[in-house]
C-alpha cells in the first residue's frame, strides 16, 4: 500500500508521459528478473504513478479550451459555495463564487468556474441557480520563489477556468437544502451576537464553515499564533464530533447490551458515522472535510469490524482511501498538512509520551516549519496558544456552537461559546503583541531539518544522539540562494500579472525597485513579495516606487515591517507617507554595487504621470541593469541625448513592452544582451506590443516576459554570467504552460 500511495503522488507531481513509463516498466523488468521478491512493490508503484498521471491529463483535459478564452460565452449552473461580497467604494461591490456549470452551448461538460460579479444587480447565495454570459480565462497562477502556485491550487480543487460575469440571463433563488441552511446560520449568528466582536465571526466559520466576516487582521491573528488551523472544519473539529457522538451512544447503550451479538462500541459507530457526515456537508463538504470523513471512516470501521490495524496502517489506509477516487488531493497543501499532523501524532505515541507539551512542540515547532515555508507564519508563542485554545475551541466552543445552532431554542448557549471565544481571542492578541515571530524556512530541505530536529527533542534517548539538533537547525539560519561575492548581485524578477516588481540581491542587503499591483482583497507585496523576503535573511536596505500607479505601488501596504524607514524613495507628485522623492544624481554604493538614479531631474516639469518614473542604474563586477519604470520615448530621448545611457547587460523595457516605448535610441545606447518585461498574461493592453517585440527580435536582443517565463533571476557574478533562471522553465509541472516565445542566448 504505501507504494501505491507513493506511486500516485509521483504521478500526480511529475504526471510522465508514455515514453517515461514505458522506460519504466523496461527497467523494472530487468530489475525483477534479478529480484522477484520485488515483483508486488513494483507493480503497485508503477499502478500508482499511471493511475497519477491519468488523474493529471483529466484534469487538463477540462479545462477551458484556448480558443474560448477571452470570448463571451454562456453558461448555466449553481453556485456551490457560499459567496463573498465585498465593498470596494461608494456604490460600488463585488461578489465572488464557484459556479457549478452544469450545461453550455460553447463548452461540454460538466465543469467548475470560479467568477467576480461587479455590481450584480440582485444579491446572491449559495444554491442559487444562474444563467449568465460570462469571459473565461483557463487556470494561470503567478510562478515565483516562495509564494503560492495558483494554477496547482485551481486543479487541486477541480477549478476549470476563472473570469467575470457579463451580463445576467436568468436568475432563480436558491429553495430548501443545505447551502440556505448555512447561509440562514450566518445570518442568525451575525444577528444574534453581531460582527463587531470576535466571536460573530468565528461561530459562524466553526458550525458552517463561514469564513466570509473573517477580516485581515483576524488571519494575521491567527497566523501569528499557528492558531489558524481551528478556523478550518477538517480532521480536528469532525473527529471530536464523530468521537463524542461514539462516546456518548456507546455509553447510553452499555446498561442493555446484555445477549447482544454487536457490542456497544459496535453499534455506536453508525451514529458517529452520521454525525461526521452530516457536520461535513453542514460545512459544504469541501476537500478538508471530505479527508476528515473518509479518515473518519476507515478508523469507525475497524471498529465495526474489530480489525485490530497497527495505527500507521489505518493511517496509510485513510490516504489511499482519500488518494484513489481523486489523486489530485495531493496537490492541496492541506493533505499535506492533515495527514502530517497525525503522523506525527502517531509516531509520538509509538514512543510512549504523548505528554501536551510534547505534542504541542512537534506540531507547533516540527510542522509549524513546514507551514511556515509554505505559508511564511511562524510565532514563538505557537504552543503556548494551542495548549490553551484547542482544547477550548474542541471541547467546549465547538459543542456549543453545534448544539445552539442544531437544537430549537437553544440559541442561548452561544452567548457562553461566544465568552469564551472572545476571551481566547483577547489572549491571542496579547500573545501576538508579545511574542517575536519566527523566520520561516527558506527551503523544503531546511523545513525538514526542522521537523526531524524536533522529533529527536520529543523522543526519547534512542540511536540517535541529541547533539544533532543544533546541527539540524543550522539549514534553518542559512539565506535563499547562493552567498555571493563583493560587487555581485542578482536582479529578481517577480510574475506579479499586470504590474511589476523587482529586487536587487546583494552581498548583505536587498533593494527593492517597485512592489507590484493591488486588487480587491490582495496585492503583491502581501502574496509575491513578502514570502519572498522573510526567507532572504538579509534587510531591505533601499525601495523605489518609480511611479505612483497601482500597478507599481498597488503592493506598499503588504510590506509593512520590512521596509526602510528612512530608505522609501518615490516620484510621485503625491508620495507615500515616509518616501523621500527620488531625484537625478542621487547615489548609493551596497557591498561593491553602485545604484545610481538618472531620472527625473527637478529642472523639468512633467505633466505625464509615467514620465516621472524613477530610471535607476545598477553597476556590479558582473554588469550592468537599466531600471526604466514607465517611461515613454520623449524620456528615452532625452536620456540618449544627455549621454546618460550606456551599454547594459539586462535592460527593463520601459512601460511592459507598451508600443509608447523602446525607441531604437534606447537600444543603440544601451545595446543590453537581455531584455525583459513585466506584464501580465492576455492582458487587456496587448503589452508587450508586437512592433516592440518584432524591434527587439531585429537586433537580436532575447526579450523575456514574466507572464510567460515565470520569476527570472539574472544572476550577474563577476565574469561568468550564465543564463537567466527561469521558473517555468526550470521547474516545470503539468498544469505549468512553457512559454511560447523564443528564448536564446545570446
């Protein structure tokens, strides 16, 4: 079984085509005619890498045609989940949902569809079935170096393509069923206790899985504290449900089982059964719940037939059970994290001390560091704050919150739920305001170190020494990328869509030259760049906003922390509080590398916002890098005319590739060996343009663009300078499209 399982974990991740099997399946033959002992492990592996793999294409295979992205089409369906509004100005909102497309004429199939409604014209929920006209776009995440793989997440979790609403065509409300139900329990909690106070908008997410009034600063509270895991109705919370409802019944039944054939523990499981089903779907039967169930399961059958399974074997059992009917849940962090948790529960308890602080050092210590690289939180204080709040959130709070909203009349229980909660929350934001917080990881490699130091600590004495654990965290303390030498650097590209950011890596600092665009609900800083900074163990030294458009300083307030104070430059007529204006002739030198600023200069007054960009000059031992912002050609003009430009080894193309822009003067006088722009894929400006494509292709510059190439690190090291990382390219995955531009080395 376990090569099974692993079989369809490697299928899934690598998804190998036929000529990779069939070289297996060769090698494995000549391997087994040596040692047929190996005959069954084998099979099962490569079962599990195929039925992988098939899982991967069929997921591809439903996703949205290329020839319909972009077009108008129509699409009938439900909406599966409950929908997020929000408020982005005065008369202006958003809803957000997954639609369950169930018939339209442009696209077979049966498909899920997640979609933004701009100012629908009647309020939604879930059940409700749409027929609507809707531009689609296939699934496309942001590739970068530590930050979430949207495209992975979209496949994980059956998403086929995403888009807007263009127009309604028929809208008829949701009737009687689960998905009223959770929406009707929101609104009573929100009405019965209000969401000014904590506890209005965490009941609602514990009986219902309704996250929606959970704000920013709640997550960043959970965060902190690695309390965030209660938040989510999964292993934990249906467990202890389906447990107490075991307990309970198995102990009413006790006084009468005499001459019973079944024993009370037997006949207890179905109504545990019931109650972990019925509290999954009351949370809309979402993919943590549905591993909680199927995890459930496998251990109140083992019950119910007496099968006495090691506990690691009904844990394997519990994988493949999950793994099989949809071999994508390998994708969703939260498998990971899920089946982590109890197998270091296990382990521990092979040991012998299941002791709270133990089990609250592994989880919080052990697999916080894999969390904390994957989702870059990380506190000190993380097993103070489970010790207290998962026992009352799990025994108490949770039970309350269930019976309140299950039992007619019994809505006042939630008042003491809701005490209690609040009172929790109080201590969590006493503990976060105290508590220093953790850098996280900076690789898988390092997470694991983490994580096997940990074990050694809570174990007892065994064959392996404890003086490794200093060792083990020495992987933790250690930057991303390599150490670089006095007077090199690296220029990192990030892939934030339509906008751009990028970071200047030196010796022992960091410069950061403009911080992506924001968005309803998110910006760059907080998803791209943050992760990527807190792995870097090295201080943000400089930050330029070239210009003030959303699309270069939408990111600003995802980085609060970890910018300079006095070291913010902009210039824009209207800066940010703290940024000092940037200006020609302003000049720094960091660990060998000079950055130099050569527009705009005070003498010219600008009236074009994107001619006011920050143009900045990097000279290292291994080249030089032109930063150019959003200029137009007048700028580039000029700049060619005063004889600022120079030959350059990598050239940022000024305004994403806008046809306003790249004159040949720019390219003669700067003559660069790499180009590169910032855009966002199928964006609605046709950026980069094709004359300025088709310019740089003439004078044989290799012209990369983040949409397609993923983050690009240009690694400018003395004299040897190889060829630009690109992401997508280096690693590539199946739901991970290469780019369709020619890239060459020049």
């Amino acid at each position: 079984m376990t090569a099974l399982a692993i079989g369809i974990v490697l299928g899934v991740f690598v998804a190998p085509g036929l000529w990779w099997c069939g070289g297996a399946v060769l090698l494995m033959r000549a391997l087994l005619w040596r040692w047929p002992s190996w005959r069954l492990l084998a099979l099962c592996l490569l079962a599990g890498v195929a039925w992988g793999s098939v899982a991967v294409q069929q997921g591809l295979a439903g996703w949205l045609p290329p020839e319909l992205a972009g077009a108008d089409i129509t699409v009938t369906g439900t909406i599966r989940d409950l929908p997020e509004r929000q408020v982005l100005g005065p008369g202006r909102e958003r809803w957000r949902f997954v639609l369950r497309v169930e018939a339209s004429p442009h696209w077979p199939g049966r498909h899920l569809v997640r979609l933004n409604w701009y100012d629908a014209p009647q309020p939604l929920a879930a059940g409700d079935h749409l027929q609507l006209r809707v531009r689609l776009q296939a699934p496309r995440g942001r590739v970068n170096e530590g930050s979430a793989d949207g495209a992975r997440l979209d496949m994980a979790r059956g998403i086929d393509a995403s888009g807007t609403v263009r127009a309604l065509i028929a809208h008829q409300p949701a009737r009687a069923g689960v998905a009223p139900l959770r929406e009707a329990i929101g609104q009573v909690v929100a009405g019965t206790l209000g969401q000014a106070r904590p506890a209005g908008r965490v009941l609602p997410a514990l009986i219902a899985a309704d996250r929606r009034a959970l704000t920013d600063a709640d997550w960043q509270l959970l965060q902190q504290t690695g309390t965030a895991h209660l938040m989510a109705i999964s292993g934990l919370h249906i467990t202890l449900v389906a447990g107490m409802i075991w307990w309970l019944v198995r102990a009413a039944l006790t006084p009468w089982a005499r001459g019973w054939r079944l024993t009370p523990a037997q006949w207890a499981v179905w109504p545990a059964l019931l109650s972990a089903l019925g509290y999954a779907a009351l949370a809309g039967f979402a993919l943590p719940t549905q591993r909680a169930c199927l995890m459930s399961l496998v251990a109140l059958l083992a019950i119910r037939w007496r099968l006495r399974w090691r506990t690691g074997t009904a844990l394997l059992c519990a994988a493949l059970a999950v793994l099989l009917p949809d071999p994508l849940a390998a994708l969703d962090n939260g498998f990971w994290l899920s089946f982590g948790a109890v197998a270091l529960l296990v382990w521990l308890a092979r040991g012998g001390d299941t002791s709270l602080w133990r089990v609250q050092w592994l989880l919080s210590f052990g697999l916080g560091a894999f969390s904390a690289w994957l989702f870059s939180a990380w506190g000190l204080a993380a097993p103070l704050a489970n010790l207290v709040a998962v026992p009352v959130f799990t025994l108490v709070i949770v039970p309350l919150a269930l019976v309140g909203a299950l039992l007619p009349g019994a809505q006042g229980v939630w008042w003491l739920a809701a005490l209690l909660v609040d009172l929790c929350w109080q201590g969590l934001e006493h503990l976060a305001a105290w508590q220093p917080l953790l850098p996280p990881p900076a690789s898988l490699a390092a997470a694991l170190a983490v994580l096997l130091a940990c074990l050694l600590v809570c174990r007892p004495p065994g064959p392996w020494p404890r003086w490794w654990v200093p060792l083990l965290l020495l992987p933790w303390c250690w930057p991303a990328g390599a150490p670089l030498a006095e007077g090199d650097f690296d220029l990192v590209v990030f892939d934030v869509g339509q906008g751009q950011a990028l970071a200047i890596r030196t010796r022992r600092h960091l410069v950061l030259y403009d911080l992506g665009p924001g968005w309803a609900g998110g910006n760059a800083g907080e998803q791209v760049l943050r992760p990527w900074l807190l792995k870097q163990r090295r201080p943000v030294t400089l930050a330029f906003i070239s210009h003030g458009d959303s699309d270069h300083a939408g990111g600003l307030p995802g980085l609060d922390g970890l910018l300079p104070a006095q070291g913010l430059y902009s210039s824009d007529e209207r800066p940010p509080s703290g940024t000092r204006r940037c200006l020609r002739g302003q000049y720094w030198s960091l660990d060998g590398v000079s950055l130099e600023v050569l527009w705009p200069t005070p003498a010219l007054p600008l009236v074009q916002r994107n001619n006011r960009s920050c143009v900045v000059r990097v000279r290292g031992r291994g080249g030089t890098v032109l930063l150019t912002g959003d200029i137009t050609r007048p700028v580039e003009y000029r700049l060619a005319a005063w004889g600022d430009l120079s030959p350059v080894t990598v050239l940022q193309v000024p305004h994403h590739g806008s046809a306003t822009s790249s004159s040949y003067a720019l390219l003669r006088a700067t003559q660069p060996r790499w180009a590169f722009a910032s855009a966002g894929h199928a964006n609605r400006f046709g950026h980069p343009a094709q004359n300025v494509r088709a310019r740089y292709a003439a004078l044989g510059v290799p012209l990369l663009v983040s949409s397609e190439t993923g983050m690009i690190v240009f690694s400018l090291h003395g004299s040897h300078n190889p060829a630009p990382l690109l992401w997508r390219a280096r690693y590539p995955r199946p739901w991970r499209p290469q780019a369709a531009a020619t890239q060459h080395t020049p």
